[in-house]
C-alpha cells in the first residue's frame, strides 16, 4: 500500500516538475490520518519554494487525479508542509483480499541468497542456564523470518566441544577412578561446576587440565575414547532442551570439527604474509587506521602449539564458504563476543575468506533476574533450563483453575508460549528481567493473551461458513483499524528481516491481537442479522487469524488446542 501511495505521489510530482521520488510513511498523529508525505520540506529547499505553497499544490494535483476514489478518502494538507493521506475503504479492501488469497504477495520478491546461521553453540559438559534460551530463540526465529522471505538456510549449532571444561571434565573422571560407564548426565551435571571451581582456586590443577586439554586435541587415544562419551552423553541432553524449545539444525558440528581445516587455513593465512610471532605465539594483526579503539591482534596458535576460539572460528569460515559458498553467516552469540567476532571477521577478510560484510554478530543481551544481575535462584545458584521449564510450568498450573482436563501436549505448548514471547518481545541487544510470574499472565503483552485471541476467534469461526467474497464497505472504525493493521503485516516482516530482529513480529503480532479485541468486543458476530456484514467480518477475522498463526510459526510458537 506504502509503495502503491508513493508511485502515485511520485507521478503527480514529475508532472508538476518536481524531480523526487516520494516518501510515504504511517501517519504521526493516526487521529487525523493514515499516512503522511513530508517531501514538501526538501522540495522546497530543493526548488527555493515556500512548503506552504508546494504542499498545498501537490495536494490539488492529487484531488485531481483520475480514480481518485479508489484511492483516498481524503487528502488535505497541515502546515506548514504535510499532506495527511486517508485512503479509501476500496483502497484497504483491495490489499485485503489480495492477502486472502496469497499471503504473500505484499512481500518484495527477492533474489534467493543462502545463509548460514550459527547459533545454539551449547558447550558440550557444562549445563544449559538460561542464558542459553536466548540464542536459541532469536537464531531459530530469524533462520524462519529469513526463510519466510524465500532465503535459503542452512543452520549449525557450532557446539563447543574441544576447550578447556573437556580437559577439566576429564581430569576429574581420571581422579575420580571413573570408568567410562560411569559417566551419565547426572555425573557431568556434578563434576564439571567441581572441576571449574577447583581450578579457579588452584593454579597447578589448572595447567593439568590445560595440558590434558592439549594432548586431547593433539589425538591422545584414552582421552578421545572418553570425550567421544562426554559427548554423546551431554548432546543428549542438549538435544533434548534445544527439542523443548523447537529449534531445528542441519549441521551437529562443533568447533572439534574445525581442526580438520586448520592447514588449509594456515596456508590462506601464510600466503597473505598474516601471521606474526608475538612473544612466541602466533597472532594475526587485525587494527585498521581508521579505529577509535584499539582492537588488539587476534591471537591465532598460542606457543604450546594449542589453537583458540578464534582459531577455530576462523577455520568454520573457511569450512562453510568451502561447502556451502554462503552470501552471509549469521552468528547469534552473546553481545560480549562482540570483540572477538570484530576480530575474526576482519582477518577473515583479510585472508580473502569471507569479505567482512557478509559475516555478521547478532549480539544479544543477557537474562537477568529481578535485582538487575544474571539470572540465579534464591539461594545464589544458577538453575538449570530444564528446572525452569518445570518451575515455569508449574506456576502456569497453579494460576489455572480448569487446568485438570487440559491435554499435557497443551500445557507444554502454553509454558513454551510464555517463555518464547517473553523472551522475543525484548530487542536482541537489550537485557531483561526474566519474571516468570509476570509471563504468564493472560492479559498484557504475553503469549498467552496472543493464544488466547486466536483460540477465541477460532471458536467463532469454527462454526460459521464464511463466503470467498468480499464487498468494499468498512463498517466502522474498530473494523478499519484492524484492516489497516493486516495491511501492515509485510513492513514489520521486512523490518525484522533486515534488522535480524524478531522483536518486531512480536510487536507487530501483539498490536494485531489488540486489534482484534477490540474488533470482536465492539461487533457482535454471532448473532448478526445481515448476512453480508458478517460475511464480511468473518472474512476478516479469518484472515487475521492466518496472520497470526503464520507469525507465531515465525516466533516458533505452536497454538494448543484449548485453553
Ligand atoms: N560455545 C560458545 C560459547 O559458549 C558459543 C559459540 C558461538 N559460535 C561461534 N561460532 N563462536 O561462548
């Protein structure tokens, strides 16, 4: 509709010898309009004209145009430059039931590009907290909102599988007299918080495990055999969280998987004259002259020989652009990684791998509990995602009174609602405060007030046969407003696409839902008389439920049956 407005807008200029495109945007100020055009400020610095003067010409030549109706209700110039835009109800209707019958047609059609997402990224023997939730949410969200667009996705949970906490977990299950069989989840969910804070306190232990860690990565048989086991045993486990919250891989590789790589990547690397010897290490100088802040030198082989997080990443590129030759990879990783990404990406760039680009770091903010510090349980610990899918479940229970006949499936799929909404409403980069109570209520901007406004229409609709036509008349204000809002639809996908934010189909849904309320509270449907009218509205709400159902697929929200 923005881009039908501004083809119009733009035709009436060049005939009044203008030469600009025009700029449409949804209205300031709503009481008085739909949308609004401001280029009368930079026309009139453009063409040395009064705005007064060109506003009010370009908005005679508008009333003037042929079909003016099927545009605009009206259109009336504000000083001192703008030109308010309402359109007509033929307009509105006419964008209605072209999204009826393909949904996507408000979309731009793009050029397929393949990226490849990183995200998830779970360190194989450490717990999963809640922390975690977070790059797994806003990475299986924006792989869905880029493949909505017609991209292609290809998705790598990049675990952490070869670093320290490997050599820690080991060393314990060494001193401990552990044989393999012994290791389960419950005892890695025990030894490696022991491990990391003995190490913390004792220097000695700490070089062991450093050097264990080393002779691993170096080939070292008995410990591969057990690492192969701390692996199976833990990506169980994760699988089974990451299964919880619906996230999807096509790629198991972990930074392990990187080694393979290094040679090839030591060659790039050398050809390019990059690697340098610093106090004995290898480092890759990554400054450029136009940075503010010093960005220190990536440190690349440390002198013992062991490669680092950098190292590893670096290879990954190179791995993927090898097989899959991808226009983007995405990496949805803690904002405080962002120095280190800052670091790959260039000497990516480079070694010519990847240009800097088309490598991006979707930062995000960390879960924090109520006194504004990361997240932990009354007593101090950091609680297991697992414990807080069960606490989160079980204060939606106690909230609901008819929860007895309510199918377990359902119940999972609500908690799951409640958590993702939560999480995904907030922008990525932003902290919040993780608040189980306030989530889960029914009103206010929460998943469950959007599973409830779709189940509600769904009820009215089920029993209705609703008729494929749609006549051209808006019956009243609650009624256009919801049009407009369905309109909307394609600029919020677009928006979260570009910006890799899935906050604002989070926004762009809950406002749809309000809509909607407000819609059915002021219409009764039921028991309409004029069949027409209500055709016309079950149309509509038909078609807002599709919106949202196909926007909570995007947010990897599934609707229950009941509520
Ligand atoms: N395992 C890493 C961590 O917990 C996250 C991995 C993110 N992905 C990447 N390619 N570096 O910090």
């Amino acid at each position: 509709m923005i881009q039908e407005l501004e083809s119009i807008l733009s035709q009436v200029f060049k005939e009044l010898g203008y030469e600009t495109t025009a700029k449409v945007i949804k209205s300031n100020r709503p009481d008085l309009c739909d949308y609004q055009c401001d280029n009368a400020f930079s026309l009139a610095k453009l063409y040395h004209q009064n705005p007064m003067e060109i506003g009010n010409k370009i908005v005679d030549a508008l009333k003037s145009i042929d079909n003016f109706s099927s545009f605009f209700e009206s259109v009336t110039f504000a000083p001192p430059g703008f030109i308010n835009m309402t359109v007509s109800n033929k307009f509105i209707n006419k964008y209605i039931r072209l999204l009826k019958e393909d949904f996507k047609a408000l979309l731009p059609k793009e050029k397929p590009e393949t990226f490849v997402l990183d995200f998830g990224g779970a360190n194989v023997a450490k717990p999963l907290h809640v922390g975690h939730m977070r790059t797994i949410m806003v990475g299986e969200s924006v792989a869905r909102i880029i493949r909505f667009l017609g991209h292609i996705t290809i998705s790598d949970v990049h675990l952490g599988d070869f670093g320290l906490q490997i050599g820690q977990v080991i060393y314990g299950v060494l001193r401990d007299g552990k044989s393999i069989d012994d290791i389960d989840i419950k005892y890695l969910d025990k030894i490696y918080p022991e491990m990391s804070a003995l190490c913390k306190e004792n220097e000695e232990i700490k070089e062991k495990c450093a050097i264990l860690t080393k002779e691993l990565q170096d080939g070292n048989k008995e410990y591969q055999k057990l690492w192969k086991k701390i692996l199976e045993v833990s990506i169980q486990d994760i699988k089974k969280n990451y299964d919880y919250l619906g996230a999807n891989f096509d790629l198991w590789l972990g930074e392990s998987d990187s080694y393979k790589h290094l040679d090839e990547l030591v060659t790039l690397l050398e050809k390019q004259n990059l690697l340098e010897i610093s106090e004995g290490a290898r480092v890759i100088d990554v400054s450029l002259e136009t940075d503010k802040k010093e960005v220190p030198p990536l440190l690349f082989q440390k002198s013992n020989g062991a490669y680092l997080y950098a190292s590893t990443d670096l290879a990954t590129i190179l791995q993927r652009k090898n097989d899959y030759d991808p226009d983007h990879i995405l990496y949805v990783v803690d904002n405080r990684q962002s120095l280190h990404f800052e670091q790959v990406f260039r000497a990516s760039d480079k070694a010519l791998i990847m240009p800097y680009n088309s490598l991006e770091h979707l930062g995000y903010g960390t879960v924090n509990g109520e006194d504004g510090k990361p997240y932990k349980t009354r007593s101090g610990e950091t609680p297991k995602l697992e414990t807080l899918f069960e606490k989160a479940k079980e204060i939606f229970i106690s909230k609901k009174e008819t929860n007895k006949d309510m199918k377990e499936e359902d119940v999972d799929k609500i908690v799951n609602a409640i958590l993702k909404f939560a999480d995904l409403q907030n922008s990525r980069e932003k902290d919040y405060i993780f608040d189980l109570n306030k989530f889960s209520d029914v009103s206010g901007k929460t998943g469950p007030y959007i599973l409830y406004t779709y189940l509600r229409i769904n009820k009215i609709l089920k029993d209705s046969q609703i008729n494929t036509k749609l006549t051209d008349v808006i019956y009243n204000k609650y009624d256009r407003d919801l049009r407009l809002k369905l309109i909307d639809f394609s600029s919020y996908v677009m928006l979260a696409f570009k910006e890799r934010k899935p906050h604002y189909i989070a926004d762009y849904v809950y406002n749809l839902c309000v809509a909607c309320n407000i819609f059915y509270q002021n219409n009764y449907i039921s028991n309409m008389e004029d069949e027409v009218n209500k055709n016309d509205w079950l149309y509509v709400l038909e078609l807002s439920n599709k919106v949202i159902k196909e926007m909570l697929d995007l947010l990897v929200i599934e609707i229950p049956s009941v509520m």
